[in-house]
C-alpha cells in the first residue's frame, strides 16, 4: 500500500462529523501516542520486555490519526516527509550541527 493510498482507505473508517474531523483526529493523535509512552512505562514499571506488538498495535492508532489529520489539510505523506527533512536540514544547519552519516 502507498502512503496515498493509506490516507484514501483510513477515510473508511472515520466516523466523525465532517465539521470535527480534524478536532478528533488531533485528540486521537493525543491519546494514542501516550498509549505508546503508556507501553513503554508499563514495561518498565512491571520489569518486563517491552510488548512489541502492542507498541506497533498503538503506532498504527497513531498513524490513522496522523493521516485523518493530513487528509483533512489536503496534505500527503510526501508533503510531510519534504517539510521535516527541510526543517531538520535548516535546524541542523543553523545550530551548526553534524548530521549522522549511518
């Protein structure tokens, strides 16, 4: 599946008002990131491995979120991916950081 094609499937499964869409899609954002903190807590408080698959189970919440949120602004993943490296690249260049070369 592309990243585009995500973004057109994950609508399937919005059940949010139309005037809202964006409101649920950041609080969502909200909650399942801090159920993937929420994993990474439990794991340590507990003494135990960290739960793997509940941590991907969250980060894919977190992703449809993230999509609902860039469908709603008409952006893409691409458009996400450019701005990021861009800002990182301006950052880094700014702060007269080396960047890794992994």
């Amino acid at each position: 599946m592309t990243p585009d094609e995500y973004i057109k499937a994950a609508r399937k499964f919005d059940n949010h008002y139309d005037d809202y869409i964006a409101e649920a899609a950041a609080f969502g954002l909200a909650a399942e990131a801090g159920e993937v903190v929420n994993e990474f807590e439990r794991s340590m408080r507990k003494g135990r491995s960290l739960d793997e698959f509940k941590v991907r189970d969250e980060l894919s919440d977190v992703l449809w979120s993230v999509a609902r949120l860039m469908d709603h602004f008409g952006w893409t993943f691409e458009d996400i991916f450019d701005h990021n490296i861009n800002k990182l690249e301006h950052r880094y260049a700014e702060r007269g950081l080396s960047l890794r070369t992994d």
